[in-house]
C-alpha cells in the first residue's frame, strides 16, 4: 500500500511543490501552505486516481492529521498573529 501511495504521490509532487513555494513567496506563511498542500493532494488524489478508494482514505486521515497539528497555528492565523518567512535571514 505504500508503495502504491508512494508511486502516486511522486506524480503529484512536483507539482505541488511549486503551488507550496509559490505560496510561500507570496504570503511568507509557512503553515498556511502546508495545510493548503495537505488539502490539494486529496484533490489531486480525488482527480487523478478516483477508483482507488484506500489511497483516498490514506490521504484524507493524512490531511486530517497535519490539520490537527496545526491548530495552533489556525488561531494565530485567524488573530493575524502568525510568524511570516524572514528571507533576509535564510542563508544558503
């Protein structure tokens, strides 16, 4: 199963990871991204493979998780208090 989720995930990852670093470079607000990136590999899942209901239901509870996670984040989000990317400070 994993394997399987692995295959298919990759497909969708790079472009994912462009809509993430495009997000990113507009808002600065890394949270904000990762839970829009959890909800867009449901809908690439939903679109791209929809006969596969254990992959949708993997992604789903993967989504919720990183959703949970992030509930701290949602508050500050919602007070407009949440910490914003710093590019001066990134060094590579």
């Amino acid at each position: 199963l994993l394997r399987c989720i692995a295959g298919h995930l990759t497909g969708y990852s790079s472009g994912l990871f462009i809509i993430g670093v495009v997000g990113i470079i507009l808002t600065r607000i890394v949270s904000i991204n990762s839970i829009i990136g959890a909800l867009l590999v449901v809908l690439a899942v939903m679109l791209f493979n929809p006969g596969n209901i254990w992959h949708l239901v993997t992604v789903i509870i993967l989504a919720a998780l990183i959703i949970i996670r992030h509930h701290e984040n949602i508050g500050r989000l919602l007070k407009g208090t949440e910490n914003k990317l710093d590019f001066q400070k990134i060094r590579f």
